[in-house]
C-alpha cells in the first residue's frame, strides 16, 4: 500500500531557520505554519508591515512558541529586495539559514503593468525577484546536507516558453499563456539551472521545486480576467484542494528526506491538480540548457546581482 506524504512526515526542524516569501497568504502561509508546528525559526516576509504581524499573530495563535521574524519585501522592487537581503544578513550573521523557499507569486495581471525598476509585475514578480533574492541570500545558507532552495511553479510552465525578444511581455502580452506561463517556466528554469551549478562548485546545497496543483487561495480571486475565472468557479469543487494541501509539495520539496538535487514535486492526482506530493515531470521546455545558461545570464545582467563562484560555472 502507498503511504502518502502529510506534514506528520515532517521531520523536526528545531534549531532550523527558514525564509519564505508570500507567507502571509495562501500555500506561504500554510507552509509556514506547518514548519513553525516542527519547531523551525521562521523569517516572514510580507509586501507590507501590516501583512507580515498579521500572519505571525495568526501563526502564533496556533504555535505559541514559535520563533517568528516578521519582515517587509516586494520582490517588485529591486532597492526593497536589497534592503531586505542586507536586513537578513545584518541580523543573522555568517552562515545562518537553512532554507529559502520562494514561494511569492501573482497571476495573470489582466494588462502589462511596468514597474518603477522597468520591469513586466509578472515576470518580476514570479522570477526575476527570487531570482535576485536568491543571489543575495546564497552565501547567508548554510553548507551542508539538509540546506535547500526551493522554488514554487507552477504546472502552467508546461505551457509557457522563453521568448528571449518578449521576456518582459513587451512585444506582446498575454496575461496567462505568455506572461505568467513564461514566468513559472523561468522559476523551473532557474530551479535546476541553480542546481546544475551548485553541483558544479561541490556545494551540498539542494535546489528544488514544486508546484501546488489547483489550490484555492487569494492567488485566482485577485487577477484573473472574467472568462478564467468562470472556469475555475466551475472547476473548483471536483478538482481543487484547499492550501494546507497545496502546500505539501512545498513541504516536500523543502523537507523531506527523499527529496532530490533538481527534484519537482506536484500532487500525485489527475492532471497533478491535487492530491499528494510526489515527483512530477520536468516540462521538457525547462531541460533546455542553453535556454537555462542564456537565461541566467540575462537575468543577472537584469538584476544586477551575481552568485558568487555560481556565476562562473560554464
Ligand atoms: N493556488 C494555485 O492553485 C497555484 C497554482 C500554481 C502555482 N501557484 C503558485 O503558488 C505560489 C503561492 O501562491 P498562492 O496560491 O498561495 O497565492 P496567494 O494566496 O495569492 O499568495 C501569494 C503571495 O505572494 C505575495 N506576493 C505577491 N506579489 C508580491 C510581491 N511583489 N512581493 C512579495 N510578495 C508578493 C502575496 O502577497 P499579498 O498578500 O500582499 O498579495 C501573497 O503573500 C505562487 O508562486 C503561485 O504562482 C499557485
């Protein structure tokens, strides 16, 4: 008989600090909660004060000894991704974290929005922000088995493809199909693009990712235009799991002991809309390694953040 993978399979993360971006809302909070509930230090980082003292106040609720940190950051903004990175590395000096989980995200924002950087909100949002923040937090994780970064996709990067002359939607824009489908397919992307180069430098560090299927959360009421989301209304009770399931693949991926280095985990159900952690297909889009090396250099051109020996891996 198979076992199914719950938070019950979490091992103890006592003595184990951890960011995770978007955690007041959603799978970043229920992911949040559930490695506070195993005893993990937990830096919080929400768009605003406000966002973040709500969600540890509600973690708080539920785990009253939890260790939170609760934090400001808008992967929009590039000078708010710095500040935060510098605030972390400030504060918990050295090699002091065991886990990133990039886990933010927005959706199908119905027309291009540019930012105050000059960067498409999706595309920023979803992948050049932890794209950044990854970088500037790398050297603050610690080397040694049990250290990971995971990135949270999306099964929607089975449809998305890197238009290198329309990574920021500028030639044109598709709120979904393109924009955010080429976003969750870069997030992949950079998953195991990160992976092959920590490998290459012998760091112990394991890049992961995962997506959650078709969860209910904030993430559909806030953007979608009107005919996606009659679709998914209609959709929502036969196929969709509510965010304590959604984020098991995060916990997965973040956690447990077999996951692997480049490992992608999704729910084990039809169409891995829901169900429980298990490793997915990599969309063959995102084992293109000269898409995965050219994207990374655009991305550091873009962001101007560098990794370190990372860079350097051919
Ligand atoms: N739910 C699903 O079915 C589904 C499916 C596939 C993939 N995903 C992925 O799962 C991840 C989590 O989404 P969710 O479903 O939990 O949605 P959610 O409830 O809307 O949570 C998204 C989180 O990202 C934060 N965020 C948005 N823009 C940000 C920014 N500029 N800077 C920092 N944080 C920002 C949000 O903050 P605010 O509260 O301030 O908006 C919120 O905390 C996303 O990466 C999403 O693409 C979800």
């Amino acid at each position: 008989m198979k076992l199914s993978w719950t938070t019950a399979n979490i091992p103890s993360q006592v003595g184990r600090r951890a960011v995770i971006t978007g955690s007041n809302s959603g799978i970043g909070f229920e992911t949040a909660l559930a490695l506070a509930r195993k005893g993990a230090e937990l830096i919080l980082p929400a768009r605003t004060r406000a966002k973040a003292d709500d969600a540890a106040a509600r973690i708080l609720a539920q785990v009253p000894n939890a260790q939170l940190h609760p934090e400001i950051l808008d992967l929009a903004a590039q000078a708010s991704v710095h500040a935060f990175a510098n605030r972390v590395i400030e504060r918990f000096p050295g090699q002091s974290l065991d886990l990133l989980i990039n886990n933010a995200g927005v959706t199908s924002l119905p027309t291009r929005e540019v930012t105050g950087d000059g960067f498409e909100r999706q595309f920023v949002t979803n992948y050049l922000g932890p794209f950044a923040l990854t970088g500037l937090l790398l050297p603050s994780i610690k080397q040694v088995a049990g250290s990971r970064v995971v990135t949270v996709s999306s099964s929607a990067s089975k449809l998305g493809k890197i238009e290198f002359d329309n990574l920021q939607g500028e030639r044109v824009y598709k709120p979904m199909i393109q924009a955010y489908a080429q976003s969750k397919l870069a997030d992949l992307i950079f998953s195991q693009e990160l992976q092959r180069r920590l490998k290459a430098v012998g760091s112990p560090i394991l890049s992961t990712a995962a997506h959650p299927g078709y969860a209910v959360t904030n993430l559909q009421a806030d953007h979608m235009g009107r005919c996606l989301k009659i679709l998914m209304a209609t959709m929502k009770p036969f196929l969709s799991q509510d965010a304590t399931q959604g984020a098991l693949p995060t916990l997965y991926a973040a956690v447990a002991e077999n996951a692997v280095a480049g490992g992608y985990y999704g729910p084990d159900g039809i169409s891995e809309l829901k169900g429980y952690p298990t490793a997915v297909p990599v969309p063959k889009r995102a084992l293109d390694g000269s898409v995965a090396k050219r994207l990374w250099v655009e991305s550091e051109r873009l962001t101007r953040v560098k990794f370190g020996a990372l860079s350097d891996v051919a």
